[in-house]
C-alpha cells in the first residue's frame, strides 16, 4: 500500500487565507485548516514551525501574487501602455472571488491592518506598489502629473470601493458604469 501523498504547502496557504476572509486572523487555527483539508494537523509542521510562520507566508503569498504576480502576468503580454492597462483591469475583475487574488482577501488584510502595525506595513508596501506600477502606465500616453496621480488613485479606489458599495446606478447596471470607468480611464 502506497504512502498518502503530503498536501501541498499552497493548499494551507490557501485555506489560511480563506479562514482569514471567513473570520479574520483569529479565525486561521492549525485544527480547523486540516480539518476543512481533510488531513490531519501533522502534515501542517512539515511546512511551518507554527501559526506565526503560516500567518507570515500567507501575507508574502498575498503580497507577491496581487503585486508582482499580477504586474508579470500583464507584462506577458506585450503592447503599448494601454493594452498593458486594458489586460490589467481584465485580470483584475476576473480576481473577484479567488482566496489569494480575491476583492474578498484584499478586504480582509486591510481589516487585519487596521489592528496589526506589521500587516499595515506589508498593505502600504502593496497599496504603493500598485500606484508605481499605474503611474507608469498612464505616464506613457497621460502628461499631465495630476492627471496620472488621479487616474491612479480612481482606479484603485475603485477595486477597493467597489466592494463596499450598495448604491443602484440609475438606468446603468454595475457592470456598464465599470466599463465606462474603464474607458475613461484609458482616454
């Protein structure tokens, strides 16, 4: 009878991240990760000394994969400024529901770094990222500085608004309103 194949240090990474949506950090417990696995918690130490170190490898997880993750998925592409925009808010309104990438886990870490100096550290590391990386892409057909810092700031307030808003949109769906920001801001 063959071994029982180890399972994957991703798969606890990602079942942290989906404790950590579902109920914050505190709700991340060795026990209740295997259990949701179906594994037993022993497979866990093989990965991370303690909770501590889940909880560390679970932020460079998010960290990497909504930064330089999504930044080396829109470069693949190729093209001009633009169509570098245009693949990014694509990846980014497919990334609704995903326990790494999701509206739902970036929600839960800004919670967390509301409460933990750390976390708040490792967000505004992110959050900056993000502004670099669209600055230097509207910069590439946009001159004008103030208009670039605007178009920034709308399009990440926006992925992270969006959320939170319940307003209707008058005759206009949510989806139509997202497309004609989308549009504007590639003007």
């Amino acid at each position: 009878m063959g071994a029982t194949p180890r399972t994957p240090r991703g798969k606890w990474i990602e079942e942290g991240l989906r404790a950590l949506v579902a109920g914050g950090p505190e709700a991340v417990r060795i026990e209740v990760l295997a259990q949701a696995l179906g594994v037993s918690k022993g497979g866990f130490y093989g990965y991370f000394r303690n909770r501590e170190a889940l909880l560390s490898e679970m932020l460079d997880t998010w960290e990497y994969e909504v930064a330089e993750g999504v930044i080396e998925e829109v470069e693949s592409g190729g093209g001009d400024a633009r169509a570098r925009l245009e693949r990014l808010f694509t990846i980014v309104a497919a990334a609704t529901d995903g326990p790494v990438r999701g509206t739902t886990a970036d929600m839960a870490i800004r919670d967390w770094a509301r409460r933990d100096a750390a976390v708040a550290e490792r967000l505004r590391r992110v959050d900056n990222r993000r502004m670099d990386y669209l600055r230097s892409l509207f910069s590439a057909f946009c001159p004008d500085e103030d208009e670039v810092e605007v178009r920034c700031l709308l399009a990440v307030s926006v992925r992270i608004g969006n959320h939170f808003n319940a307003a209707d949109n008058g005759k206009r769906s949510r989806a139509e309103v997202m497309e004609l920001i989308r549009q504007r801001l590639l003007a």
